[in-house]
C-alpha cells in the first residue's frame, strides 16, 4: 500500500514538473507593463464643489507649524474641513504675515496623488469668495519656505495615499498637534 502511494505520487510530482516545464522558458521579454494594483490609474472623478464654507472667524481658526525659517503664521478653519469619497481633504487656510497681511484660501488636497488646488480666494472686498482665482490640481512642492500644503499633507491630512480619518480627526489632530510623526508609537 505504501508503494502505491509512493507510486501515485511520484507520477502526480512527474505530471506537475512536466506541466511548469512546458507552460514556458524564461524570456528577455520586456515586463515593464506590470502594475502594482494600488499604482493603477484609475477613472478618478473629483465629487463637485457648489458651496463654499463660510468665511473663517479669527476666534476658531487653529494654528499649525510648517517652518521655523518662515515669519509668517498659518492657521486652519475648523468649521470648514471636509474629507470627500474621493480623497481630497477640504480646508480653508489663512495665512498672516508680521504686518498682519491676510491670505484666506479654501483649498483641497488629494492624498493619492500628492496635489493640491485651490477652489477660492477671498474677495478684494474681503466679505466673500472670489471662485475666479480656482485653479487645477497642481503637485505639491516640498522645499519652498512656505510650503503649507506639503505640511498640510505630511503631518495631519493624508498618510499612505488616503486621508488620515474624519475630519473631526483631522481637526483634533491640528488642534491638539498630533502630527504623524508624533503618533508613531
């Protein structure tokens, strides 16, 4: 009985050997069009922006660091952060210099792909948006002195190419300063 099976299992072993052999020979074949399935390019469709947040308030708006070589302060409106089912964190970000010059933008991220755009600007007559400045996803530069949205992005809005949470998450890490270096336990 054991050399039955001993038997069976060596012609099973054969059949399998044969199989592999014949299936093909390794090839100079170009591979380069594998894709790993999360690198895919997919029918990406932002959801529609209709209505703008309010204007911010100086009394909620949460300051968040992006350099210590930078004079100038940045700050997120609470009430205006949004995370979509398509990705893109939602924000309006003021940002004031020393002379108490103020550049209010509602703005969003997009984690998958490292860009940023803007929607709105405020108004020259500063009690609205102006929606003429909105631009297209642009990628997001990392060594500018200012570059807000590359802090934005790193340390509480995206990780691993989709938003870190809610965005009351989001909101309570901003506040809090829990930036994603700083949760790594």
């Amino acid at each position: 009985m054991k050399a039955f099976a001993l038997a069976v299992a060596c012609v099973a072993t054969g059949a399998l050997l044969a199989g592999c052999s014949s299936a093909g020979k390794p090839t100079n074949k170009d591979d380069s069009a594998f894709v790993y399935l999360l690198d895919r390019k997919s029918n990406w469709v932002e959801n529609k922006v209709d209505t703008l947040p309010p204007l911010p308030t100086d009394a909620n708006l949460l300051s968040f660091e992006v350099s210590g070589n930078t004079p100038l302060q940045f700050a997120i409106d609470p009430k205006s952060v949004s995370v979509g089912d398509d990705g893109v964190v939602r924000y309006t970000v003021v940002v004031t210099s020393p002379g108490g010059a103020r550049n209010v933008n509602y703005e969003g991220i997009r984690c998958d792909t490292y860009e940023w755009r803007q929607y709105a600007g405020l108004n020259a007559d500063h009690d609205g948006w102006d929606t003429t400045v909105a631009n297209q996803f642009s990628r997001i530069e990392n060594g500018a002195l200012n570059a807000y949205q590359a802090a934005l992005y790193q340390d509480y809005m995206c990780a691993n190419k989709i938003p870190t949470g809610s965005a009351q998450r989001i909101v309570e890490n901003i506040r809090y300063k829990r930036t994603q270096t700083s949760q790594i336990h």
